[in-house]
C-alpha cells in the first residue's frame, strides 16, 4: 500500500468527520427554531406573563387580541391581523371571530371602536290625554255654552234648550241600552259620556255637560247629528 493511497484516505475520513458536527449543528439549529415557531404560535389562556387583563368582550392589550367572556374567563393571542377596519384572529380556533371590532386597552397604536352590540331603543313612553279642565265654579249655562261654543253658539243653545230646557239637572228616564241622557245637553251617561275627556265629572255639572257636548260636536264633524234636537 502506497503512502499517497494512505494519505488520501486519511484525508477523506478527516473531511467525513468534519462534515457530521456541522450537519448536527445545522439540525440543532432548526430544531430550535422549529421549537421557537411552535411556542410563539401556542395561544395562551391569560398569558400572565404579559401582564394581561380581563376585559368583556373584545380588545387589544399590549399587542395581544383578546376576547372575554360574561363568566370572567378570556383568551388571547399574538396572532392577529387588521381588515376592513377591524381586527381578526388567525387563530379563532382560540380567540373565536364574531364579527366584532374592539377597544383598545393599554395598547399601542390607535384606537379602536367600541366592540358591544347595538342596543334596542327604549319603547316610548306611553302619552296620557290631558285632564279636563276643572269645571266652572258659577256662571249662567247660556252664558256657558256662549264661552265654550263660540260661534256656533246660537246652534247649541237652540239644542240645550230643545233637549233640556237649559236645565242641569235634566234626565230622561227611558233607557237606552244601559244608559239615560243627563244634563244639559242629554248626553247619555254612561256610554256616550265615557267617551268624552270628562268621564271623571258628573254628566249633571253643568260646565262639564257643556264641554261634553262640544266634543262629540266637534269629533262629528261640527254636527249635530248625535242629538234628536237640532239647531
């Protein structure tokens, strides 16, 4: 055996020996970068080491996405993206998507909008009818009709004076239905007078009686077409 086939063949083994450190160090090196890339995408649960907070619903606190639930539980994740103004998870097998945007806590960058559902508007508060005027305390009940009915005042007082001789204590005693006609006007209590924002007074007080029968007059159209006495 020569001394160059020996020389050569140390030469090789030399090189082959050199050769295996680098490839192990070659793998040692992508195996912890591998190791680096599975830690930093591992979601964490509250992420303590962040210094993090719960908050309900969505919001982003110190670079980290985050959502709440109602029970105090959360999660968060370093994976996130912006789009169309808002912030998704790329990892909503943890930090679910619903369609919510977020606010921004203790993180940097702007601001975010509010992530909480649009509310219902309350109902409206129901409307009450005015009371009634109180009823006038004296006065002539032409004099009454005259104020209350203006200008058709001649018309109501030729039918107060047909239908109850202008007297307020009228009452017919013939029934109708459940009801008899009182009062100035004869207006049947109780049915039709339930009707009339002075269902509170009685049908015998004169100014209620006459304020009364300016409603249905007026509700009718300014007729008179309600009384069996016409102007």
């Amino acid at each position: 055996m020569s001394q160059v086939y020996v020389l050569n063949r140390v030469t090789r083994v030399v090189r082959s020996l050199r050769v295996v450190p680098v490839a192990v160090a070659v793998a040692a090196i992508l195996g912890l970068t591998l190791a680096a890339t599975q830690f930093t995408a591992a979601p964490s649960a509250h992420a303590a080491s962040a210094n993090l907070h719960y908050q309900r619903g969505y919001y982003l606190d110190n670079g980290w996405f985050c959502y709440g639930w109602d029970t105090g539980y959360y999660r968060c994740t370093h994976h996130w993206h912006r789009s169309g103004g808002r912030v998704i998870s790329d990892n909503p097998a943890w930090v679910p998507n619903y369609g919510l945007t977020t606010t921004s806590t203790s993180s940097a960058g702007s601001s975010h909008s509010s992530s909480t559902p649009a509310k219902k508007a309350p109902a409206p508060a129901p409307v009450h009818t005015a009371p009634a005027p109180a009823p006038a305390p004296s006065g002539s009940v032409q004099g009454m009709i005259e104020q209350v009915f203006g200008a058709y005042a001649g018309q109501a007082i030729a039918v107060a004076r047909c239908e109850s001789g202008l007297n307020p204590g009228a009452t017919n005693p013939i029934a109708v239905g459940n009801s008899h006609a009182a009062g100035v006007f004869q207006i049947l209590y109780p049915s039709t007078w339930a009707g009339t924002s002075y269902a509170g007074y009685s049908p015998y007080n004169a100014w209620a009686n006459i304020n009364a029968a300016h409603q249905i007059f007026v509700r009718d159209g300014y007729s008179w077409r309600e009384w069996v006495c016409q102007p």
